[in-house]
C-alpha cells in the first residue's frame, strides 16, 4: 500500500458508487485497469479494489485518476461525496469540459469565476430594499 492509498472502509456503500462511477468512465474511454493504474500512479490491485468498492480512494488519489481520465476532479469529488454539487452553469461545465486546459488551470479559473458569482449575488443582496 502505497502513502496515497487508504484503507478499507466499512462504508462499502459510498466506496462502491464512487468505484462503479470510476469504472464506467474507463470503460467509455477504452482503457484497461491495468493502463488507467499505471497513468493515474496506483497499483493494479488497489484500483481494482477501488472499482469494487473495497477501497475508499483519498481525495489525492480521485485527483489522480481524474488526471488520468481526462476528467474534472471536481466530478469526482462530487461522486465520492468529498464535494457538494454545484448549481448548474453553462461556464463552469465549459471549463470543466475543455481539454486544452489542465486540471490546475481548470481549478484556478473555476475559483476565479465562483469568487466573481459568490461577489455579484453579495451585492445584490446588500442593494435589495
């Protein structure tokens, strides 16, 4: 086991849905446990446990294979129950979807635009009679 991995939880539950999630989207993009393991820097075996909901991942590890999938690691937060789900907003799902933009950039400009909405609706809020 390796510092990233933690151990098995007794919650199979939110370990499960997380790993079924993590599953699906490696089969929509056609790579093998073994190869989404290797570019996300876990062991075979831990991933699989991982898809099977044995092992509940860290949030750095979810970020991993988030990277790995080319998805948002906020999808993942999300799944896993690390995150709240935002309302919806054609911005952010742009952000989120962009692949010419990496993860960091992907958070950096999505913590921007939140501080600009969190801002704007505390303004209003204050000009209300």
């Amino acid at each position: 086991m390796t510092s990233n991995e933690e151990p098995e939880v007794n919650s199979v539950n939110s370990g499960s849905d997380i790993g079924a999630f993590i599953r699906a989207q490696r089969l929509a993009a056609e790579v093998s446990i073994r190869q989404l393991a290797e570019r996300a820097g876990v062991s075979n075996p831990y991933l699989s446990q991982i898809e099977r909901g044995l092992r509940r991942p860290s949030a750095d590890v979810l970020g991993q294979i988030a990277k790995a999938l080319r998805l948002s690691a906020e999808v993942l937060y999300v799944q896993a129950g690390i995150l709240e789900e935002r309302p919806e907003s054609p911005v952010r799902d742009a952000l989120i979807a962009d692949t010419a933009i990496n993860e960091r950039q992907k958070q950096a400009l999505l913590d921007v635009y939140e501080s600009f909405r969190r801002e704007n609706e505390t303004a209003l809020k204050e000009n209300v009679p």
